[in-house]
C-alpha cells in the first residue's frame, strides 16, 4: 500500500521562503540573500522576473537548485532604445560623473529607474537605461527554505486538515 500524500510542490500562489545567489557565468556575484535574510515572496506576485520563477515550479522544501538561465529567460537582451544622449546640464554640478557609475533617475511618472553613465563627453552624457544583467547568462542558485500552499494548488483548492 502507498500513500496518497504528495509533498507540497511551488506552483502558482505558493508563497515561498528561499536563499538565492544570482551570478555571471564568470561567477560574479549579481545578487545573494545567503549572507543575510532569505527572500519571502508569493509566486506570481512580481518580486522576481518571469522567467526566474519559472524554474521553482515543482521544486519543495528543502530543495536546492543550481540553474543556468539564458538572457532571453532572464533579464533580455540590450535595446538600443534605452541608450540615452542627455545634456551634461542635466546633472547636478556637484556630482563628479565617472563611466560606470549608476545613478538613480526620476521618469516623468515619478517612478526610480537606475541609469548607468557609459559616456561622458563635453556638452552630453551617454546614459544606459537597460538591466544591467541584460544580455547576460545568469546562474540562478537556490534553496527552498519553507513553502506554503497558494490559494489554489493546480487548480483546486488546498485541503482543508481533518
């Protein structure tokens, strides 16, 4: 006789409790909560990009996972489009701009989106707006710490303990 009791599995609405580490293939560390607190988030609820939660589909507690995640699954690939000329008077004069910085910018809506300076002419600053990881393979590391059942579990609702 076997049982019938499946362990819990992520799937949409599950909320999760994980460690990650976010690299480059060259092992450059983009991101990690393993030195500091692990990361809680609802599946679904946009706290990570698509394609990063759709490797912890199926995964349980106590899981761990080491993935290689190519750019279009991941943080896309650079646009043209996000590469900006802007006027160099667009910039606070106190801050001494330097290639590669990353500064925060306002968009019209009020939203924070980060900018990285790529080049600094007389009159003009080239500004690129894209991911920094766009472009980019990225080795997704993670280790499920606690998963509790979404609001509904393939389509049904979770059993209720008797």
């Amino acid at each position: 006789m076997t049982a019938d009791i499946e362990a819990l599995t992520i799937g949409p609405g599950s909320e999760v409790l994980m460690h990650f580490t976010l690299s480059l293939a060259d092992g450059t560390v983009a991101d990690s909560t393993v030195e500091g607190e692990p990361l809680r988030f609802v599946m679904g609820d946009g706290s990570l990009i698509e394609g990063l939660e759709l490797v912890l589909y199926g995964l349980k507690q106590g899981d761990r996972q080491c993935l290689s995640i190519e750019p279009r699954d991941a943080f896309g690939f650079p646009d043209a489009d996000n590469i900006h000329t802007m006027p160099r008077s667009e910039f606070p004069e106190d801050i001494q701009l330097e290639v590669g910085q990353i500064i925060a910018f306002s968009t019209p809506s009020g939203e924070e989106v980060p900018g990285a300076i790529k080049k600094i002419k007389d009159e003009e600053v080239v500004v690129d707006f894209n991911h920094p990881l766009a472009g980019h393979e990225i080795i997704f590391d993670v280790e499920i710490l606690e998963l509790k059942p979404g609001l509904s579990i393939n389509g049904q609702e979770p059993a209720e303990d008797s």
